[in-house]
C-alpha cells in the first residue's frame, strides 16, 4: 500500500507535529514540512531545550544545534551556533548552499547572516533566572524526564512516499561551554535511507553517539525488523554497555518506508506524536524500565 503523509516527532509537541502535518497534507516536500514543524518548538520561548529559550551552557551562552536529512541521503548540520534561532532551516542552507555537510560556532553564525537570518537574543530572562539559581550548586546531573525532556526531532513521509528529517536541540542545560550532543550529528540524532525509512533520537546524547543510534534503527530495519523491533534493539545495546543506564533517558522515535511506526525508551514517561490523515496523536512509549 502507498501510506499517506505521516509526520511523526519527540515528545508530546503538538503544534509542531500538526504544522509539519498539514504541510504535508498540502504537498510540501518532507524535508520542508519536517523544518516547518520544529520551527514551531524553536521559536517556542517555554521550550527550554530547543531554540530561542533554551538553557543556556554553565557560561550563560545559548547554543544551538540541528541538522536535516533528504530522502536523497543529503544533509546538512550547524553545531554550536550563537544568535540565530531557526537552526534547522539553517542546517538546509548548509545542505543546498555550501560544499559542506557540517558548519560549526562562529562560521555558522556568520554563514546565517549571509542567508537572511536574523541575529536574535536567545537567552530569555526566565532561563537566565534559572541558570543564576543553577550556579548556586552548579551541579550537573540531568533531570530523566525533566530537564532535558524537549529536544525535537522529526520524521516525515511526504505524498511521494519519501522520507526526510531533521533534528534540533540547545543541548543538555548547563553543558561546558562547546560541548555538542547527538542531535546534529547524523547517524546518532538523526538517519535517513529512503530505501528503508528514518529514525530520530532525544535524551543523554553522548550515549547515543556511543553507539550511532539513529544509524544504528535504519540499519536494523534494513535487515528486516519493525521500526518497533529496531528501536528496542538499539535501546538494548545502550543499556548492556553501560551500566550506569538507570540514570539516565534515552528515547528513539523510528518510521519505515510502509509508514509504519515504532519508540522505545530506557524510562517509562517518554511519548510520541503522529500525524496521520489530519488525525494527530499523542502515543506513549513502552519502555526498559517498566515502573
Ligand atoms: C543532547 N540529545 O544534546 C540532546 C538532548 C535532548 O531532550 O535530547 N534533550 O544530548
């Protein structure tokens, strides 16, 4: 059966999933709508993790990262960008407009501005607020669930039966100064085959880049396993390396080329949006932790 459109994102981020939703419903290409629907979250100001709003790093400096995936198996990334809060529709000029794949800090920066973006604050005086009250202890210990529950990303499967995506963060609150998470690394926050379908991650980055999840689900489904079967598998992995799991999330959101979709998680708490035939649902994720 050819599916219809589906859009399916992280988290229970309703507005962004409908609006990539009936982008897609209106024939806009996957990619497009993917970046028309996370726009949604980055220009979010409560959204403490994604965009303008989100925490900034233990030296007050807001840091964005995201990148895109075409069904073409092109991409595009910007990491550790200052000032600029549509990331993800930057990561797609640096897909379409440059010779590179990847453009960080400063160079990417100066890069947006050469596209049109604005320069904008992004440090909101609520996150500046919590971050003071965080220097007080300056403890780093992300909250499961909590304090870093609103990384976006999002998977798209367009009239013509092709999947995109893309992926966009600040990043865990109170990061040292550069550091940069799975999110707009492909292969572990997001990958895309056309052939096969996509898959996206949100949680304790360094421990999706340990073991390239995102890459990781795609491949697995290549061998034939549901989206379903290839998140948990790639959840499984994570947790027989380290035995430190219980202390923090880690989620994977997966769609194949038949529109079917799957999420797996470490916590229980974790869901997921899908955007289907103007029906847009919220489902919540079976987990490795049952209670
Ligand atoms: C990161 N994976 O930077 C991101 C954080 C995240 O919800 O997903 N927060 O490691």
């Amino acid at each position: 059966k050819k599916s219809g459109p589906i859009a399916i994102c992280t988290w229970a981020f309703t507005n962004a999933n409908a609006a990539a939703g009936k982008a897609l419903d209106d024939n806009t290409n996957a990619l497009d709508a993917a970046i028309i629907g996370v726009a949604v979250e980055e220009e979010n100001l409560k959204n403490s993790t994604v965009g303008k709003g989100g925490d900034p790093d233990r030296e007050g400096n807001v840091t964005l990262d995201a990148c895109v995936m075409d069904y073409t198996g092109d991409c595009g990334a910007v990491v550790c960008v200052e000032n600029i809060t549509n990331v993800a529709a930057l990561a797609k000029k640096v897909m379409t407009e440059t010779p590179h794949v990847m453009l960080a800090g400063q160079g990417a920066e100066e890069f947006a501005y050469t596209q049109g973006f604005r320069k904008e604050e992004l440090l909101t005086e609520e996150a500046k607020k919590n971050w003071k009250e965080w220097l007080k202890t300056s403890e780093y210990k992300p909250i499961i669930n909590i304090e870093n529950h609103d990384t976006i990303g999002m998977l798209t499967l367009d009239v013509h039966g092709n999947i995109a995506g893309t992926c966009t963060t600040s990043g865990l609150s109170y990061k040292m100064k550069g550091r940069v998470g799975d999110s707009p690394i492909i292969g572990s926050g997001l990958f895309i085959d056309n052939e096969i379908g996509g898959a996206t991650a949100t949680g304790m980055g360094e421990e999706v880049m340990k073991t390239v999840g995102s890459f990781l689900i795609v491949e697995l489904m290549r061998q034939g396993k549901s989206p379903q079967e290839a998140c948990e598998e790639a959840v499984h992995r994570i947790v027989s390396k380290n035995e430190n799991y219980k202390n923090f999330q880690i989620a994977y959101i997966a769609m194949n080329k038949a529109g079917e979709t799957g999420s797996y998680c470490i916590h229980k708490g974790f869901t997921y949006m899908k955007y289907e035939n103007g029906k847009n649902e919220n489902i919540p994720s079976p987990s490795y932790i049952k209670e």
